[in-house]
C-alpha cells in the first residue's frame, strides 16, 4: 500500500526518534516514513508519547536522538508548512478576537510583521472559512461556537496557513456524536486535498472510519500501516496488555 | 466666574499645564499596555512588579538624587531583577512562580523602606508612594515621551506575533515565533511604563493605570485592536479627568485619577452591551433562530452522511 511510502516521495520521515523528558525517554527509536494524503490515527495506552510525538514534530520538544524530516529537509524552517492544533482546555476560549480574526491569524507569516492584506491573503481567508462551513459564523467571538466549530475554525486557520502538514492532538475528545462525524468528514475533506493528518486518539472501536492510516505506540512504535491492521488484536495486547512492551518489533518497517 | 473661565483656570498654571500632559501620557501608554497584561493573565505579577520598585527608586535616590533619569533606571533593574529572580527561584525549588515572585516583591519592598532612610537628599516617602503630579518637571516629561514613543512604537511593530503568543503561547511557538524573546521584551516595556507613572500616581497607584483602563475595554469589545485602542484613549482622558477633578474638589490627584477609572469599570461591569451584569438579565442574548437551523441543518445532515447510523 502506498502509505507506506519510500523514502523519496515520503512528506513526514521520522529517523530514529527519541524525545525524554528529564532523561527519562517518552518515546524512543522511533523511525516512520508518512507519504501525503492521509490521515493518521496515533494509539496507544496513557503515556505511550502520543502528544510526546505530535510535540516533536511541531517543534515544541527537542528530540535527545534522531531526526525529524519534512520533505526531506530539516524540520526547524518549515514552521509554515507545520499547523498544530492544541487542546482545547489550553486555549482561552474568552480572548478577544473572531473566527475570522482567528483564521487571518495563518496568514500572518505571508503577510509579515506590518504588511497589509493583500487580495490573495484576503481570499485565502474566505476560502478557509467556505471550507469549513464557517462563513456564517466569521464575524462570532470564538467562545460563541459550539465544540465542533471550534475545531473547525482552527482547521481553517491552518488552511489559510497553507500547511501540509496537520498536528491534531486529541481532536475528537468532547465532542458530541454530531460534531465528531462533521469533524471527521473535515479531516476526509483535508487528505483529499493532499495533506497528511496526525491526530493523536484513543477510541479504538471508531478508528476505521476516521483513519486510513494507523500508528500503534507505547514508548516504541509497535506497529504502522493501514488501521485495520494495526489495531488488530496482537497488536492491541502488545500495546495495551502489558505496561511495557519490550518484545520484538512487529508490522511492517519501512 | 464663568463656566469656560473655571474650565481653563488650571490650565493659566504651568505646572498644571505639565501634569496635564504627562497624565494624558502615561494614561495613554499605560491603557495600552494593559490589554497585554490583562490577555497574559498577568495583573497580579505587575502588581507585583510595581511594588520592587521601590528600592531601586531608594538606591537611585542614595547615589544619584533625585534625577528622574537615575530613578527610571533604579526602578527598572530593582523590578527586572524581582521578575528574573522570581522565576530562577520557582525553577531551582519547590517554590511555585508566584510564591517566589509574591516573596521577593515584598521583600524588595520591605528593603526599599529601610534604605530610602539613607538617601542624602531630602526624600520624602510618600512621595513614592503616591506620587506628586504637580511636581513634574521637565526631566518627568520627556520620560514620558520616550516610553510612550518607544511603547507604542514597539508594541504596534509587533502586534502580530504578540496578538497570537498571547492568545495561544503554543501555536504561536510552532509557528515559528520567538515567544520567550516576545515576552521578556513586553516586561521591560510594563516596568516602563510602571516606572513613567510613578510621579503621577506613586508605587502603589500605578497598577491602576495599567489596569483598570483596559479592563473596561476588555468588557466592552471582542476586537483585540479595539481593546488596545480603547484602553489607551479611555487611560488617557481618564488620567486628565481625574487631574482636574482632583484640582477642583481638593483631592490628591492619585486616588482621583483611579476613582474615575474604576467609575467607568463598573459602568462596564454592570452596563456593557455584551457582557454587562444588568443587561444580560434584561436582554436575553442568544441566538435560538440560529441554533434551530443548525440543529435541523444537523439532522440533514447525518442522514445524508451516516446512513446506517444506528
């Protein structure tokens, strides 16, 4: 399959991973290759280093060992091409400023420090909030939307950003049936376009109709490939049966 | 004496003349600053920082007089040094960042009592304490100047990257942003701005000025650039409305400067459109059309797209 892409023509290569807090290692030797287009569930018990790999990618965490590639180069410079998607209970739901003030914020790095708007910036904006069925709501203070909206206006951001890469961490965690089904037809939407999407999840029964793709970790990469395979039930127990696994690696490599 | 003869009766004072100015200054840079402090949630921690001033103003005072020069910049390395050692400490103890901060500010200030005792010119504390509008000379307001120059000046180059570390110090991060250069940047240009309002309204007046303004116009506004505005005009003509008030009812111009601040607060508190105590109970702002098309938006929804949805 195709996701599991050669090197050459990979968007995202993880080489030989290890990111510690303190020394002490929350993922390590983890080495990937993710080809645009997809969208990637990462799974694992509590404190197998799902967030710990999303912080690694966006640049948040150093990394103690190995390397993190986009498009074959060196992470650190690739800022614009990289959106991270927080929590929610990290963001202040009350600050002053719309959904469509929060979406032109993606445009501030084509824009620059003091440059104005252009038409092309300005219909970057529009677009984003077309996509994401928010033109309606451009002019609402943040905390005006629902759960869902709120996801999706920081998606849009990141369109107006032009990323390619999408760092979702735990997207999905309160929301209601109905905002989790448009949520998940938003990332469908986004890996048709060609983006590649990590989104860190913990509901494994869900997972297929989210997810083309599949990450299995506890501390180390368990298994990758397509979701149904990954989350079969060998490679479940080894994730989640015992508190460390440090049997063989199985799946596929690259 | 005629109405317009009393209005402009202040302004035949020199000394009236500067206070006015400087007031509308500081009021101005420090209503502009406060929608940075208030978005960081870091009213507290200025409180703070205009505290440890005082002992910087008290060496300033022992070695260089009372030149307002040497007193910007005793106050401003006394306060760096408080908000630095603040965080070395929370980082090498068991000590939280606003223990060691709450610990060292009043320690500072403490310190500062003592040595002010020791300065060779006549210091009179209260003067510190609360300020002495009237007394601004032209030393006071060309430092005024400056920080409202170098304040404003800064802070709107910046206003991007500042307006997305404040909302979101990670996003801002992972796009490419200096956050730590950012926010040691804004704490200089707080302790300025401290520092410019200490002769209108003293050490322990001055949070005040930072405050309150811009609180009014976080209540009234959802525009980040509205509030920074807002705060700044209302700082502003606040600052000279208190100025005057406190020239004719015979009030120290301290107090009255913030009284009349807080009287717009609560104004905002209890009468603001949006987010008023009084008219969220009279006007029932919600949006029950809209919500109703959404949920039978959703409705469609789903069956169109979950069709063997249980």
């Amino acid at each position: 399959m195709n996701h599991l892409s050669k090197n050459s023509d990979s968007l995202l290569t993880l080489r030989d991973l290890t990111v510690s807090y303190h020394r002490v290692p929350a993922i390590h030797h983890v080495s990937l290759n993710l080809a645009a287009g997809h969208c990637v569930g990462i799974f694992g018990p509590n404190g197998a280093g799902k967030s710990t790999l999303l912080k690694a990618i966006a640049g948040l965490l150093h990394p103690e060992t190995g390397k993190i590639l986009i498009s074959g180069n060196d992470v650190s410079g690739a800022a614009p091409l990289i959106a991270y998607l927080p929590q929610r209970e990290s963001i202040d739901w009350d600050f002053p400023i719309t959904v469509a003030g929060l979406v032109e914020t993606g445009r501030y790095h084509q824009v620059g420090l003091c440059g104005s708007f252009s038409r092309r910036d300005t219909v970057a904006v529009e677009d984003a909030l077309a996509l994401f069925n928010l033109t309606s709501l451009a002019h609402r203070q943040i905390n005006e939307l629902s759960g869902g909206q709120q996801q999706r206006a920081f998606l849009a951001r990141a369109w107006a950003q032009e990323a390619d890469l999408y760092l979702l961490d735990e997207p999905f965690t309160g929301l209601d049936r109905t905002s989790c089904s448009a949520l998940s037809s938003a990332l469908g939407t986004l890996r048709d376009c060609g983006k590649l999407l990590l989104v860190s999840h913990h509901n494994i029964a869900e997972a297929e109709a989210i997810f083309d793709t599949a990450i299995l970790l506890n501390g180390e990469l368990i298994a990758y490939g397509s979701t149904a395979e990954v989350l079969s039930p060998r490679h479940l127990e080894c994730a989640y049966g015992t508190a460390i696994y440090s049997g063989k690696q199985t799946g596929k490599k690259p | 004496m005629s109405l317009l003869s009393q209005l402009t009766e202040p302004l035949s004072y020199t000394f009236m003349v500067r206070a006015l100015l400087s007031c509308a200054l500081i009021g101005f840079t420090n209503g502009f600053l406060g929608t940075f402090v208030i978005l960081r949630r870091q009213a507290l921690m200025a409180d703070a920082l205009s505290h440890s001033l005082l002992p910087g103003l008290a060496v300033a005072a022992i070695f260089l007089g009372l030149s307002p020069a040497g007193l910007l910049l005793g106050g401003l390395i006394a306060a760096m040094l408080v908000a630095l050692g603040g965080q070395l400490m929370a980082r090498n103890s068991r000590l939280k960042d606003e223990t060691a901060i709450a610990a060292l500010y009043i320690i500072a200030f403490a310190i500062g009592i003592v040595l002010i005792r020791f300065a060779k010119v006549k210091v009179d504390l209260t003067h510190f304490l609360f300020g002495n509008i009237l007394g601004v000379g032209n030393g006071d307001l060309w430092i005024a100047y400056g920080a409202t120059f170098l304040t404003i000046s800064t802070l709107v180059l910046f206003q991007r990257p500042l307006l997305l570390t404040l909302f979101d110090a990670t996003v801002a991060r992972t796009s490419g942003i200096r956050v730590g250069w950012l926010e040691s940047g804004l704490l200089v240009l707080i302790v300025l701005g401290l520092v410019a309002s200490l002769q209108a309204v003293g050490v322990l007046l001055s949070l005040g000025l930072l405050i309150l303004p811009a609180a009014t116009a976080y209540l009234m506004t959802n525009s980040f650039s509205r509030m920074l505005w807002g705060g700044a005009i209302l700082g502003s003509l606040s600052a000279v409305g208190g100025l005057f008030l406190s020239f004719y009812a015979n009030i120290p111009s301290g107090p009255c400067i913030v009284l009349l601040m807080a009287i717009f607060l609560g104004g905002a508190y209890f009468f603001s459109p949006r987010y008023g105590l009084l008219l969220r109970f009279v006007i029932k702002h919600h949006y029950h059309d809209e919500s109703l098309e959404r949920w039978k938006g959703h409705q469609d929804h789903e069956h169109h797209h979950l069709p063997d949805a249980d």
